[in-house]
C-alpha cells in the first residue's frame, strides 16, 4: 500500500520574518530564510514593499553624488521648503535641485543634521558655522549673520537636538564631552541669556566618553555615548537638571539611527538595535535585543559600511527603516510588536538605490538616491521592475532523518497581476534550486472585494487571487521552497504555500 503524502501548511510565510541566527531545521516555519524588498503588511503576510518613484528631473547640481539628506522645512505660517545635501552642497527643490549653499562658504561634507525650531531651520555639521534658514531670512545664512546671535566655534557640533524650547549640541571635535544648550526660544544664542552648559566627562558611569547623539523622551535628555548612557531628568530647566539613570556597556554607534516611535526611541548599537526603555530595564546586561534574528549579519553590516547610516519612523507603515547606503542595504524593522524572543520582524531590501529618508508632516516617505529626490510609492524603481524573493527554513516534516520526496507545492498569491511567478525549491540546503513557473491571474474574483482587501493594502487596480497546483521533482532530507518574481506596477502577497511530500526511509 503506497504511502500517503506528507503536508506542510506554511500559513502566512515569513510572518515572523528573517532568522539567519538559528539553525535552519530548528527554526518556526514562519521564518523565512529569504525576505527580500518585502513587508510584512497589515494581515500579516509577506508582501512587495512598495518603490522609489524619483520626481527630480533636472539634478545637474547634483553630479553623480547622492542626496545623502534630505529635510522638511516647514513654519507656523505653513512655508514649507525641502532641504537636501549631496556634492557637497545644501540644495532645496524636488523637481529641480537648486544650490542653496551660502556665497563663498566652502562645504566639503554631507552628512548635515537639520531641526526645525521656531519658524528657523538649523544646520550642524562638525567643522563648520552652523546656518540657519527661516522664511524671513530668505535663503540659508550662517549663524553669526543673524540678528541676534551668538555663538562660538564650541557650538560649531555634529549633533543638535530640538526640545523643551531650546537647542542642544555637542561640542566641537575638541570638547564632545559637553553639551550646550541655547537661551530660551533662541536657536542661534549659545553665550547669553539662560543658555548654558553642562559637562558630562565625570558623568560616564564606565571610564572616559564621548557624547555620539542625543535625545528627548518624557522630560528627559538622553546622552548617548560611544558605549554608555546618560538620563538626565528636568530638561525643561537645563541648569538645574540632574542625572536620573546609567547604563554602562550600552552605546549608539551613529547619530543618524536615533528614531522616536512614541513609546520608545530606538538606536543602533555595536551589537545590534535597541530600544531605549528595554536598554535601561536591562541596564548593563544587553541580553536581548530587537534585532537579535539578523544579530551576526547586521553587526558585520555596521561594521562594514563606511557611510552614516540612514533611518526613519513611518508610523503609517508600521516600520523603522535602516539604510547602509553603500551597501546599497536597507533593513526593514516591523515595530507593530516583538516576537516571543523579543525582536522585531525583519525583511531585508537588497540591492536598492534607496540612500537616505525623510518623512514629511503628512506622512508620506521622501527618499534620497542618485537620481535625485523620489518617494515611497508605487510599486516600481524609478519606473523599473525590481525583484521579491521569498525562501523558507529547511523543512524536515517532523524527521530530519528521513529521505523526503517532494511531489507538490501549492501557493495562493494575492496581487501581482498577471506577473510570472518563478516557484523554487532545494535539498540539504543546495544552492542548486529547481523551478517551475507559472503566471498570476489577471481576475478579480467578486468575493474578494475592495472591502476585504483595500486600497491601502493593494492600490487601485483590484485584487487578485492565484492558486496553483505544481509538480515538482528531486529528493533529500531537508526541503526548502520559495518563489521569486518581478514587482513591475503591481503588489504581490503570499498568502499560503502547501508543499507536500513523500517521506521515504531513514537516512
């Protein structure tokens, strides 16, 4: 009598996203050992993210550089100027990128950082002038040049925060074991008035530091050094603020990766990211952390770029971007909630011309790239396709010891639209894949309505829904599946794959 097949439902794979930390035949089958330019959307399943449509026409300004920044400007009077930097220049513009570097002041570095603060845009990069903008001033001035102000070259600093009605900045190069904070409401007084500063070098709760980042959270300043962290509470009233909490063991290795989601602020340390409230409940003993499925693989990735880093908070995707822009890498952080080990669901954006973030008052994603400025939307590159990728962990059927025949997998696809779907599948882990290949429907089956899976989720052209039955063919231990196409104009989402086999003798 023959042997009845084996089944294996992956329901929503990848839902749990990407584990390259645990053994293959070990891990959950939500796991997914490819993710690749996906999401997790809001139902839970593995989808195409979406892409970079570039609305810049005319970056002549721009060179063969990249925006390595880009910055909303907007005021109480509702004046809004995009800001952005490449080539070694400060530009505005979307369409065209326009020089907005003040006259004969030479600028030989990118990595700006930007806040907006009473009606005034302000720049900071470690070795120059600060500059400033404002709808009044017309065009960005350096600091000195404004009315009113006073700074020196200790405030000429890498990091500035906006909070409690002043500016904070670190020192200069030779001072960045302080922190200088300006006169109430003035962003451009730093030695008069009630501004002040504090020197932190006896504060380090682990030897000698220097300060990388800071930032604000419930009345609190938060110091960020290369391997410890400084709470100070009262931030309202800077000169009388007191250190509330340490955390020894614990630092930020780029200012750039400093995003607040409201319940906590994330960070990005030499051994992975962090939230701040787990960090300093843990204090010195960083047992878990938020990336720990992707620990070993982004640890060499932060290691290995020589580049700032780039990231942003988009609460209206659920997600926290990471960008190693010479990597051409980002990692997407689903920071809806954590996995019983305490991470966050991970896909990982491979091969992408995304360099740089920035999202607007309305919510929508401005992204930096060599062609100039674009934004998260629709589902192509800059009008080309680009590729998803799906593959699961090694699946063993209960019995890694036993030879697996593999007859059939069955996926069900929503979207895509009569896209080819390459379906893939290997033995023992063999790079050698065998595939299959099948086209999505191009109907929109009516109890798959809008109502069910909307707009949000799948843009305008309707959904459809694919099933397939294919044959497949080899044998080994382990199995691994998966399926890969080009996203060109249309979402894709995996809702399930049924793979079944026929389970033979030991090994």
């Amino acid at each position: 009598m023959a042997q009845p097949l084996q089944s294996i439902n992956l329901v929503a794979p990848a839902f749990m996203g990407i584990n390259t930390e645990d053994s293959p035949i070990a891990q959950d089958t939500a796991f997914a050992e490819v993710a690749d330019n996906a999401i997790i959307d809001r139902r839970g399943r593995l989808a195409s993210r979406k892409g970079n449509t570039v609305l810049t026409t005319n970056k002549t300004v721009l060179g063969t550089d990249y925006l390595h920044k880009i910055h909303e400007f907007y005021d109480s009077a509702g004046n809004e100027v995009i800001f952005s930097t490449g080539n070694n220049k400060i530009m505005t513009g979307t369409t065209t990128l326009v020089d907005a570097s003040p006259g004969s002041y030479t600028i030989a570095a990118n990595d700006w950082k930007i806040v907006n603060f009473n009606d005034h845009a302000y720049f900071f990069q470690r070795g120059y002038e600060p500059l400033v903008y404002s709808n009044a001033l017309g065009a960005v001035t350096k600091m000195s040049s404004v009315a009113g102000a006073h700074v020196t070259a200790s405030q000429y600093s890498n990091e500035v925060l906006a909070a409690y009605g002043r500016l904070f900045v670190v020192g200069n190069a030779t001072n960045d074991s302080i922190i200088y904070w300006s006169d109430l409401l003035v962003g451009h007084n730093f030695t008069s008035g009630s501004s002040g500063s504090i020197d932190v070098t006896k504060a380090w709760p682990n030897g000698f530091d220097k300060v990388v980042a800071l930032a604000a959270h419930n009345n609190f300043l938060i110091v960020f050094g290369e391997n410890n962290i400084i709470v100070y509470s009262g931030a309202d009233s800077p000169a009388s603020m007191a250190i509330h909490d340490t955390i020894a063991g614990v630092g930020c290795v780029d200012r750039n990766s400093i995003q607040d989601i409201g319940t906590d602020i994330l960070f990005l340390t030499p051994t992975g990211l962090r939230g701040l409230g787990r960090t300093i409940q843990e204090k010195s003993m960083p047992i878990t952390d938020l990336s720990r499925n992707i620990k070993q693989e982004l640890i060499a990735n932060t290691l290995a770029t020589a580049t700032p880093v780039s990231t942003v908070y988009s609460p209206e995707n659920y997600f926290y971007l990471l960008c190693f822009a010479d990597l051409n890498l980002v990692y997407c952080f689903d920071i809806r909630a954590t996995l019983e080990n305490g991470a966050y669901r991970v896909t990982r954006w491979p091969s992408v011309d995304f360099k740089s973030f920035q999202r607007d008052r309305n919510g929508d994603i401005y992204i930096g790239c060599v062609d100039g400025l674009g934004k998260y939307d629709n589902y192509r590159d800059n009008g080309q396709p680009y590729r998803f990728r799906y593959f699961s962990p090694g699946l063993t059927f209960g019995d890694p010891a036993k030879i697996k025949m593999l007859k059939k997998i069955r996926p069900t696809l929503i979207g895509g639209n009569n896209s080819d779907i390459f379906l893939k599948w290997s033995y023992d882990f063999s790079t050698d894949t065998s595939s299959s290949t099948f086209r999505t429907s191009s109907d929109t089956p009516g109890f798959y309505g809008q109502s069910e899976y909307s707009n949000s989720d799948f843009s305008a052209e309707g959904i459809t829904i694919s099933r397939n039955s294919l044959n497949t063919t080899g044998y080994g231990s382990v199995i691994n599946v998966g399926l890969e196409t080009d996203i060109n104009g249309f979402a894709l989402s995996i809702q399930e794959m049924n793979v079944l086999a026929l389970l033979g003798k030991t090994i």
